[in-house]
C-alpha cells in the first residue's frame, strides 16, 4: 500500500486529475469571444456551460460507478483517450448545435478526475485520508484556476479553437502515461451494471450524511457557476474591457481554494467538519455582498473570486472526506451520487446566472448569490454534527 501511494504517485495523479477538469472550464473565460464567434444570445452561450455540466453530471450517473466494476487503470486511461478526442473534434466545429452536442460529450467524458479520487482513497488509511484527497483536490484545484489562465493566454494568439486543440494533445499524453504507471488492482465482485448505476442513487436514501453532503455541494457549486458564467460578460464590457488574457488571469484567484482545501483537509481529519462548513458557507455569502458592493471595482471583485473559492473548496473537501468514510466498498457509487447533485447544482446555477444576467444584469446574479448562500448558511447551523452520522 505505501508503495502505491509514494509522494510521486499521488503528485502524478493529482496533476491528471487537474489536466482533465480543465476541459470544464477553458470556456468560461472565452465566452464572450465564442458569442461573437457563433452569432448567438448571452443565453446561448450561457447554455454552453450548463451543456457541459450536464454530460458532467451524466457521466458521473453512468460512467463513474463502472470504478466499482471493472480495473479502474484501464477505465481512467481510456476515459483520457475519450475526452481527447472530444476536444480536438470541437476545435473544428463552426455550427452552434453541433457544438452544443460535443461540449455535452467534452463533460461526460470529464469525469476522469472523479474515477480516480475514489482510486486513491481506497489505499489510503483512514487517519490520513483528508490529508491525501486534499492533495488530490489541490491538483484538481490548480486545473480548474489555471485551465482559465492558460486558455485566456492562449486564445490571444491562437483563438478559442487553438486552446481545444492544446487541451488535446495533454489528454492524449496524460491518458498513454497513465496507461503505464497506474498500479493494478485486486479483482472485484461482478455487479451486473444496471443495479450498479441503480445502486449509486439508492445510497441517497441509505446514508443521511451523503443527502445532506449533497446538498451542501449542489448549492455551493450553484454559487460558483452562477460568477463563472457571467464573469465575463461583466469584465469584457464597461468599465473593464478586458482582454481574453486579463480575463483569464483572474482564475489564478482560485489559489485561495488550494490552500482552504489543504486546510479543510487537516480539520476533516480532527472531526471539525461543522466548522469548516460554517466557515465556507459564510464565505459564499461573503463573496456575493462584496461583489454587488464592487461591481466597478477591480479590488473588490479580486477579494470577493478569492472568497468564494475558499469556500467553495473549503466546502467540497469536508463533503468528500465525509461521504468517502460512509462505506468503503462503494466509494465510486457513493462519489458517484454526490457528485450527480454536485453538477446538477452547477449546471442549474448556470441557467439561472444566464437569465438572470440578461434581464437584470450583474446586480441581479448577485442577489441569486446571495440566496444560495443563505441556503447554505441555515442548515450549516441547523443541521446536527455529522461526526457520528453514517446511516438515516
């Protein structure tokens, strides 16, 4: 067990898990410039990044409980290979439908991140599991704010498209890689699929904790997306008119995350998860006050991107270490069903951030903020301690 979980091992790891969340996010920061580029609505083109969270969230459904099912090294490299090949079929599409269509492919076959989590903490001992997801999260972490940095970079001198194809060829490499090193497992029980998928979801009414875990973790995403599919609207217009780079560079915010899930971890770890909740939920509420106070104000909107991914992060790490402590001989089906909700969350925060923008504006994706933070801080007080909490 310790040689499969080296300090190297888990790094590799943690930077694929990064490589693969990117293709969730390289969009976000180019939204404006694939409006232009397609002739579409702001709704439209909202509507992509809820397409894409929605083959997310259907992948997680159908393809992450296959983790319980068949040897998880030849899954994950093949899931590599898949999004690979997604990405790169997108840079040549210039119809908006067919586009449509492969970013919901692009997020189904994203999921690879998520077969892996599982992976690592089945050979991690209990004691010391909050600490290596965190590690794990870090990487998916720095793929999520640094998927935006390089794609606004990109996207200046090679367009939108040239950013899908680069994503692609670090699919194919990460894929052939982990094709090689990922230690084999021990054969598992047969499960015919049908009942696997369908067992993923009774989990749900078997385990309080993961009910409540999972609303924690679809209303917190709800908030992050809800900024993330607007963001740019905001600073490519007036007073900003910022550039793709300037755009993308504020994803490098999101090094607050890192460091809250590191944090985060350490408590989950020590029992201090309704801490560490409470904490998160008042840093959504936080970030959306500050945001509606700083709609001109560059300081203001840096501070409050910081703030939201502390708890954002700080909040998906307690749930991760919570759920995966429920049972350990389904963790794929249990990180499964989270993380179902967890992108149906996301993928609702975006439509509704899309509407909401086009009719109110950025006043009006803040006052939603606002009251999905609410929704967050109420049970985080209410709800009792989860610490002895497995079955309802």
């Amino acid at each position: 067990m310790t040689k499969r979980l080296s300090p190297v091992l888990i790094f590799t790891l943690a930077l694929g898990i990064g490589i693969i969340v990117a293709n969730l996010y390289y969009l976000q920061p180019l939204l404006h410039q694939v409006r232009s580029d397609f002739h579409i609505s702001t709704v439209q083109t909202s509507a992509l990044v809820t397409f894409t969270q929605v083959g997310y969230a259907t992948g997680l459904a159908f393809v992450l409980p296959l983790g319980d099912l068949i040897a998880r090294k030849r899954l994950i490299a093949a899931i590599f290979f898949v999004a690979a090949s997604a990405m790169l079929a997108a840079s040549f599409i210039h119809a908006y439908t067919a586009f449509a269509v492969i970013t919901v492919v692009i997020g189904l076959t994203s999921v690879g991140g998520q077969v892996i989590i599982p992976f690592v903490a089945d050979l991690t001992p209990a004691e010391s599991r909050g600490r290596t997801v965190a590690r794990l999260m870090s990487g998916l972490l720095m793929g999520i704010l640094l998927s935006r940095t390089f794609s606004g970079i990109l996207a200046e001198s090679i367009g939108w498209r040239g950013v899908y194809q680069s994503a692609a060829a670090l699919l194919a490499t990460a894929g052939l890689f982990f094709s090689v090193i990922l230690p084999a497992e021990e054969k598992r029980p047969h499960v015919p699929y049908r009942r696997l998928v369908a067992s993923s979801f009774s989990l749900l009414r078997e385990f309080s904790t993961l009910r409540r875990r999972a609303w924690f973790g679809a209303v917190v995403f709800a908030a992050f997306s809800a900024l993330w599919s607007t963001l740019a609207f905001l600073l490519s217009g007036a007073p900003f008119h910022y550039s793709n780079v300037t755009i993308g560079l504020f994803g490098l915010l999101g090094v607050g995350g890192v460091m809250a899930a590191n944090l985060a971890g350490r408590h989950a770890d020590q029992n201090r998860h309704r801490l560490s909740t409470q904490v998160a939920s008042l840093c959504i509420v936080a970030a959306f006050a500050l945001l509606w106070l700083s709609r001109s104000n560059v300081w203001g909107i840096t501070a409050a991107i910081f703030l939201l991914d502390v708890g954002v992060q700080g909040m998906q790490i307690t749930n991760q270490v919570l759920i995966f402590a429920l049972a350990p001989e389904k963790r794929s089906r249990i990180n499964s069903a989270y993380m179902v909700c967890y992108f149906t969350g996301g993928a609702v925060g975006s439509l509704l951030a899309g509407f909401v923008y086009s009719r109110f504006g950025w006043t009006g994706v803040c006052v939603l903020g606002l009251l999905l933070g609410v929704l967050l801080v109420v049970p985080s007080v209410l709800w009792r301690d989860e610490a002895a909490l497995t079955t309802s």
